[in-house]
C-alpha cells in the first residue's frame, strides 16, 4: 500500500466504513442530546417560553438545512477531486465553501428582518410568546454564522475522510451549550438571569466556539485540503457543481418539517390524539435512523472518492456494505417496535387511550425501517456521484409525491390505519424507483462498465 495514499482508496471497507461512521453518530447523537437539554431547562420557566422555543424550532431547521446543504456540495466536490488527485480543485472548493458559507450568513440574516415576525403571528396572538419567541429567533438567526461556517468546516474536514476531528468540534459545542444553558437562563455565578434570552445565547455561544475550534484546526493543523483566504479565487463552474448537490441537499433536509407538518394536518381532521402520537412516533424514529444517518455520512466521501478514482470495485462494496448494515440495523428498530410498543410509549406517560392508537402505529410505521434505510443510502449514493437531482427526487417521492396524497387518500377511506400502511407503502414504492434509477445510470456511467 502506497503510504501517499487517502485511505478511502486503499484501507479496506468495512473498518474503513465503520471507522468513518461512528463519529458522525456519536455526533449526532450530541447534537439531539443538547436540544432536549434546551427544551427541559426552557421547560422549567412554564409552558409559554417552551411553546416560545418549539415554534422557534422550524427555523432553526432551515438555517441547519441551509449549512448542512451547503457542506454536504462541498464535501461530495472535495471528495471526488481528492480521487481524481486534482489537489489544487479540491482545495479551491474548500476556499469556495467558507466564502459561500458568508454569503448565505448575509442572505439568512436579511431574510430574518423580513420574515420573523410575520412567521411568529401566524402561529400565535400571544403577546409573551410571540416576544420570546420573536427574540429567540432574532438571536439564533443574526448570530448562525456561527453554527453555518462550522458545519461547513465539519464536512470539508470529512471528504478527506477525517471524520474524528467533527466529532469533538461537535462535542466541544454541544458541550458548551449544555453547561451555559442553566447558567444563563437562571443566572447562576453572577449571570443575570435572561430565560428564553439566556437559552438562545447559551446555543449560539456553543456555536461559535465549535467555529473557533475549527478555524483553528482547518487553518493550523495539518489537512489534505488546505484554504486559502488570501490567494481565492472566484470560479463560477467550481461554485455550479457545488450547488448541484448543494440545493437538493437542502431541500433533502428540510423535507422532514414539511412533511410532519403535511401528516399532522390529515391526522388532524381524524384524531387530535393522533397528532400527539405522531410526534412521539417521529422522535423514536430519528433515533433508529440515527446510525443509517452516520453510515451515510462515513460512505458518502468513501463512495465520492472511489467514483473519482473510478474504482468500480470499492464504490459498489461501499454500497453493498452500507446497504447491509443500515438493513440489520433498522430491522432491529422494527424487532423493538413490535416486541416493546407498550414499554416504550409509557416512557412518555401514555394514557390507556394514547396506547390504543399508538401500539398499531408503532408495529404499522415500524415495518417501513428497512426499506427506508435502503432509501436513504441510494440517496447518499447520488449525491456522491454529483446526482443531487436524483437524490432529491427520492426524497421528495418518499415524504411528499408519495406519502402525502396517499395518507389524506387512505386516511379519508380506513382511517388511522390506513395513515400508518402510507408510509410502508410509499417506502417500498420509493425503494423500487431508486434500484431503478441506479440500474438505468450504471448502464450509461463509464465507472460502472
């Protein structure tokens, strides 16, 4: 084995893929554990300043969507030149990624004078919610350059398949958030006491500290890429085949609010308890899919710089085996799903009437896992090879062209259940329309013949 080369290109696969998947799920999980920190420090100054902070929430989506988007187009470039071992284009698109990064900084801060109030008085007429949700905002959306540029760092830092160096950034911030929450919001050690103001401070100080970090490791420490402020240059085709992947990606990472929103409207006119179960269900299932999340995240620069190699061999394994673990995983979640349904909807004080319509979802949804997980790794396949089209056309069938109209069709005609059997059969309706896709698009790319 050549000492000189990335080990996405000569270690073997499995280790490999599993070496560079833990820490983006070890990270994730981080992140998830300081947002229910929030909500239960926020918890404690009554209902009005947590309903202030959920309605907040869909914001603070899209602005993550944005960054993510934004990292993810600039991680699947870096990836694919570093395989081409055009050094000089990957490091441009490294450089091309922070000064993007400001500029959707910029965007997202004017958008927010514009649109935050307006947001806020669709859902409430209530003066102090409204206040502390408006305020909230204002700080998470004027101060996101940090959590936007970081991520944006996190995933350059992972296309060159160095994904342990995320993992503390995120650690670090998360960490940061956690300890400064109770102290600003209740002013301990000092502090003033600032509530809602406290937690949204608390969040972006965390923030910014994890951009610190990576400033100092992108800019002082030894990478593959290295960027360069001084020397950019603006290239308009670099900047196209960031976007291409970029823009799907946001829309991939957004689709999730839409769509609960779009299930919560139809369950609505069936069963407001129905709403209640719905949410629990989609917690308990962000946590199932958490390790499929982490697995693509680890493939996506392995599968990236293998097509751009054009090592057909290691690009097909790496999708194979993530197709295999991502499946004996998610087949697990569903075990537990139809063995514990009880157990598991009392950890959140289930009455006898929630369980009635929650242990049938739970078994109904839960037999979607395994060709959802599939789902998403032809997702992640794309997006690798530059496909974000086809990327965001998966999704978009799965939880809107599909799943939408067929929940409001079969919830009209069998009700609840027929609501539960929608996302099983859009799963495996969308599942055919990916191994179909990538079946047409090996008989014409040159890599697969």
């Amino acid at each position: 084995m050549n000492c000189n080369e990335n080990k996405m290109g000569s270690h073997k696969i499995l280790p490999l893929l599993l070496s560079m998947s833990l820490p983006p799920t070890i990270s994730m999980m981080t992140s998830s554990l300081y947002n229910i920190v929030d909500s239960i420090f926020v918890a404690r100054l009554g209902n009005n300043a947590l309903t202030a902070v959920s309605l907040a929430f869909p914001i603070q989506i899209l602005i993550i969507a944005l960054a993510i988007g934004l990292g993810v187009g600039v991680n699947s470039f870096v990836s694919r030149k570093l395989g081409e071992k055009d050094f000089s284009a990957a490091d441009s698109a490294a450089s091309h990624g922070i000064f993007l990064s400001v500029l959707h900084y910029i965007i997202l801060s004017v958008l927010g004078i514009i649109f935050i109030k307006p947001f806020f008085n669709i859902f409430t007429k209530n003066s102090e919610i409204f206040n502390m949700g408006c305020t909230y905002t204002y700080i998470v959306t004027f101060l996101s350059f940090g959590i936007i540029m970081q991520i944006g760092i996190e995933k350059t830092l992972q296309a060159t398949g160095n994904t342990l160096t995320p993992m503390f950034l995120q650690i670090i911030g998360a960490g940061t958030n956690i300890i400064l929450d109770p102290i600003m919001i209740y002013g301990y050690f000092g502090f003033p006491e600032m509530g809602v103001t406290g937690a949204a401070v608390a969040t972006v100080c965390g923030q910014i500290i994890a951009l610190l970090c990576s400033l100092y490791v992108i800019f002082y420490k030894k990478q593959e890429v290295k960027i360069s402020i001084k020397n950019f240059k603006w290239d308009s085709n670099i900047v196209k085949k960031i976007y291409s992947v970029a823009v799907p990606s946001f829309f991939i990472i957004s689709t999730g609010f839409f769509m609960v929103t779009g299930i919560n409207y139809i369950l609505t006119g069936i069963s407001a308890l129905a709403v209640s179960v719905f949410g629990i269900y989609y917690k308990l299932q962000t946590f199932v899919y958490m390790p499929t999340s982490g697995i693509t995240q680890g493939a996506m620069p392995i599968m990236g710089y293998n097509y751009g190699a054009g090592n057909k061999k290691r690009l097909l394994e790496t999708l194979d085996y993530s197709m295999l673990i991502c499946a004996v995983i998610n087949l697990a979640g569903t075990f537990l799903f139809w063995i514990f349904p009880k157990e598991i909807l009392s950890c959140f004080n289930a009455s006898y009437e929630m369980l009635e319509i929650g242990v049938p979802a739970l078994k109904i949804i839960s037999i979607s896992f395994v060709a959802g997980s599939i789902c998403f790794i032809f997702s992640c396949f794309f997006q690798a090879l530059g496909m974000g089209g086809a990327s965001l056309f998966i999704t978009l069938l799965r939880q809107f062209i599909i799943l939408l109209p067929l929940a409001f069709f079969m919830g009209n005609i069998f009700g609840l259940k027929g609501v539960w059997w929608s996302f099983i059969i859009a799963e495996f309706i969308t599942c055919i329309c990916s191994i179909i896709i990538y079946k047409h698009h090996s008989k014409k790319d040159s890599v697969f013949k």
